[in-house]
C-alpha cells in the first residue's frame, strides 16, 4: 500500500503546531534530534522535516504529496500547487515598516527608497500593483535591523504582535498579506495516495471545528428554555433534559470559541445557572 509523504517544518514557528495536528489526527510521529524522515506507525504516512521555504518546491515537484507552511511562504514561492485546507494557527501578516520618528504619507513614500525583505517576490507584486518604483534588498533573515544599520530605508517583513518592530523602533504602516498556517498539495496524486489524503482532511477538519467550538451544559427553569436555546444555536439544535427538581432542566449544546463569554453573559442574563464548560476532544459532523 501508497504512503502519503507530509512535508512539515524542521524547526521554527510551525513545528510544534504542526506535529500536535497530525498527532491530533491519530499520527503519531516518532523521531529524534536529527531525524529528516520518519514513518507514522498507525497510518499509512511518512514524515518530511523540512526548512518551510523548500516545501512548495518539493510539493510540486512530489518528493513530498502534501506539506504544512505559512501562506506567506506558498504565494512568495509561486509554484504550482493546490491550497486544500486553511488551519488557523501561525497567524500572522507581511506588512511594510518604517523608522518611527518618520512621518508615512501614503504609499508614494516608498517611491526611490530601499526596503529590505525577505519577501522578494510578494514585495515586488505590491510595488509594481501599486506603480511603486523602490530597490528591494533581499535578506534571508533578521530584516528589522535593516533600516537601523543604514541597509535600507524600510522593511517589509511578518508581523504578529508588532512588538519586534517597536523594539528595532519601526512602525507597521501597510499590510500587504494576511496569512496563516495552511495545508498545499501536488496536483497529480494518484487515485490511492487522494484516499489517503482525503481520510486526513477529514480528521483535520474535525481537529479545527474541535479547537474552535466548547460543549456547554447549564441548569435553566423551564420558563427561560426557549429564550436560552435561541442564544445556543448548536450544531442542531440543545438537548433538553428534565432535572430532578421540578421546573428545572439541563441544556446542552456547543459554542463557538469566538464568541463565548458573549454568550455566557446573555445566559447568565437569561436565568441560566451551573453552567460548564468542557473542551471538545473531536467534532464529527
Ligand atoms: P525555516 O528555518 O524553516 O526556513 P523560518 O525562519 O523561515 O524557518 P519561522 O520564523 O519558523 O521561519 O516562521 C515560519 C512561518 O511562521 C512563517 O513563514 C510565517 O508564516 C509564520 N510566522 C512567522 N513569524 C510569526 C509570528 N511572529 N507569529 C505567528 N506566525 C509567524
Ligand atoms: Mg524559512
């Protein structure tokens, strides 16, 4: 039987999610310091580990089937593969930066300026999107430092709290990507190795829709049911069970993780009381 071949990261941003994905997903990994390639014991898998900007390449060209990366990194690569599936971590966005104490007048400001990068490709799609004419100083790493030791006038780098161009004294003044954690694929995989794929996507999905819904049990008068179960939408619809206690019941249901403590106090408002919380170990739907 066909082993699908998953590229993930070696080491950096991505791994650790990544790992506890698959391990979420029934794959358990197991390897050491050192490790290129492993096999997954239970499923019929083998692991890449590779440095994030060669996955695409590997990808297309189908030394790996799948891979797990930053969309950052597949829209700067440009090969060509399929985006499969979004996974919601590694957020983060490619943004332009400048020195703080220089006042930004628009994107005309980068007209003539040097800005260093190591978003070659993504930065000079933005630039010519946008009639800028600048030099880009491609970095392979550490591109805040950039404009304090006089290589360049900007940066366009990944952001996520912003913190790490407040401490080299830049300020974020455009967005030129949003991006997160995503899985690609090679176009050509055969009949066996898509059934293999699509079993693993199937688990993703449940893992994501898990990581992003809570179960939720409160004690409620039976006077208040319909008013609480228009604010628990649910995947169908709560269940309501009687309680010992007459005019009482329990109400179960999921929540979004988003929009929790909102709902909680509309409960709370609502005359919900004993209410639970628990984290969702995997969602079928
Ligand atoms: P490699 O050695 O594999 O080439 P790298 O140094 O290029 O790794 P990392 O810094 O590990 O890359 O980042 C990997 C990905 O994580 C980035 O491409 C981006 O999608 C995302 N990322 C980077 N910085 C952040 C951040 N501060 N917060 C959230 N996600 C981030
Ligand atoms: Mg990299």
């Amino acid at each position: 039987m066909k082993r699908l071949r998953i590229a993930i990261q070696k080491s950096g941003r991505l791994s650790e999610n990544s790992r506890n994905l698959l391990k979420e997903c029934g794959i358990k990994l197991t390897n050491g310091a050192g490790v290129l390639k492993t096999s997954a014991g239970n499923f019929p898998a083998d692991i890449l580990f590779l440095r994030d900007d060669d996955i695409p390449r590997y990808v297309e060209q189908q030394v790996a089937d799948i891979g797990i990366l930053g969309e950052n990194v597949v829209y700067e690569k440009n090969m060509d593969v399929d985006i499969l599936e979004k996974l919601g971590f590694a957020n983060c966005r490619l943004s332009l930066a400048i020195p703080r104490e220089v006042e930004f007048t628009g994107p005309d400001y980068f007209n003539n300026k040097r800005i260093a990068t190591s978003h070659p490709g993504l930065l000079s799609e933005y630039l010519s999107a946008n009639n800028i004419s600048a030099r880009i100083e491609k970095l392979s790493g550490s591109v805040e430092i950039a404009p304090g030791i006089g290589l360049a006038d900007a940066i366009c780098d990944i952001v996520s709290s912003g913190s790490t161009l407040d401490t080299n004294g830049l300020q974020e003044v455009i967005t030129i990507l949003n991006s997160q954690a995503v899985i690609i694929g090679n176009k050509n995989l055969d009949d066996e190795k898509r059934a293999i794929l699509s079993k693993l996507l199937f688990r993703i999905k449940a893992v994501k829709r898990s990581n992003e819904n809570k179960y939720i049990l409160l004690n409620a008068p039976k006077s208040a049911v319909d008013q609480i179960c228009s604010i628990l939408p649910g995947i169908k619809s709560p269940t309501v069970l009687p309680l010992a206690e007459k005019g009482w019941c329990s109400l179960h249901s999921v929540v979004r993780e988003d929009d929790f403590w909102e709902r909680i106090d509309l409960l709370r408002k609502a005359g919900a009381e004993g209410i639970l919380v628990i984290p969702i170990e995997k969602m079928i739907l």
